[in-house]
C-alpha cells in the first residue's frame, strides 16, 4: 500500500547541527578542539537534555567534573543557537511537495523541551508539521521503540504506511523493527528518490 505519512526527524535532516560549530569560534587549536568535543561536550552528555535534563543542571554537572572548561561549558547553553548552521537545502521543499500532494508531515525528535519553543520562533518550516513528538518533552529518546510507539498512537499512524526519515541509522532501524519504512537520510536528492520510488512525489 502506499504510505499515506511521513514522520520526519529534525536535527541534520532539515538543520545542521553539530556543537563544533560553536566551538570551532571559540577554540582556536584543532587538536584541542577534538579532545573537547571527544571527552567534554560529548553526544552522550547532550542526550541527556535531550531526554529532559534541565541545561542548568547539566552544565553545572560537567563543569564540576571539569572545571578547567566551565566558561566554555556554559556557552553551551546561552549560545546554544550557534549549534545549529542554517537549513539544509531542500528537505523543507519536498516536505512543501509533499503536503501539496495530501501527505500527512509529522516530526519526531531528540530535542530539549527547553530548546525547542526558540528553534520553532528562529525556523518556521516547523509550523508545517501536523504535530510534532519532542523527546525531551516525553523524558524518552530515540532508538527507545517507547518514543516511537508515542508518536504512532498520539498521532493515530499505521506504521506500514508510514515513513520514517532519519540520519541516524541505529534511528532508521528502530523505526524499521515497529514496521515502518525507513529512510537513512544523507541529502535531499537522496531522500527525494527514495520518495519517488514509493509514489509520493514525481
């Protein structure tokens, strides 16, 4: 059958989000920058706002635990914008496509509670979505099947019509195992083929 929805995430699938595009600014060595990102600011301590740790909290954390760093910590937070390098070019323009064509547009996203009000006013693409899952609202994170299974029920989606986007894979396949279709997303071009291939855009 053909898939009658899509659920989107957020971060490297519209905007590109990395933190060392704020401490590329701020960090002038690039071996220091590396080891910084590598053993300081690491993913695995940001999922954890993504989850729903409160930013203070987990700045206040790591700067005990380096405290060399605090200053630079903290900009995490009061500068966290300068994370995000703009749009990608594209993907809002074949969701436009898609909801010319009577496709459902959903999101689904590792994202901080906190955060996310400020991204939506700074990027009006997400007015577009007919509703939105944010993980550290819910106080879950991807690849947890919970996350998924939320947006599936709050949403009413049949997963085997439904289009799961992602650049993470460990993502994909969790979104795969609930019997949805997936999609590893590297670029738009690729994405729209794989949109074609299915029948939802020409």
């Amino acid at each position: 059958m053909k898939p009658t929805a899509i659920l989107f995430d957020i971060g490297n699938v519209f905007v590109e989000w990395n933190p060392k595009y704020l401490y590329q600014k701020l960090i002038a060595d690039q071996d220091e920058l590396t080891a910084f990102l590598a053993d300081v600011v690491t993913l695995e301590w940001h999922s954890e706002h993504d989850r729903g740790r409160p930013f203070a909290e987990g700045v206040e954390a790591l700067s005990q635990q380096f405290p060399e760093y605090q200053d630079l910590i903290r900009l995490f937070d009061t500068r966290w914008n300068e994370t995000i390098n703009g749009l990608i070019p594209g993907t809002v323009d074949i969701m436009l496509e898609l909801l010319e064509r009577g496709i459902d547009v959903f999101g689904l996203t590792n994202f901080s509670a906190e955060k996310w009000p400020e991204f939506c006013r700074e990027f009006d693409f997400t007015d577009h979505f007919a509703g939105v899952v944010v993980s550290g609202e819910e106080k879950l994170i991807k690849p947890d099947p919970r996350i998924f299974h939320t947006a599936l029920t709050r949403f009413n989606l049949d997963p085997e019509r439904t289009v799961y986007v992602d650049d993470r894979h460990e993502n994909v396949l969790a979104a795969e195992q609930l019997d949805m279709i997936g999609h590893q997303f590297f670029n738009p071009a690729g994405l729209r083929r794989s949109l074609m291939s299915l029948g939802l855009l020409d």
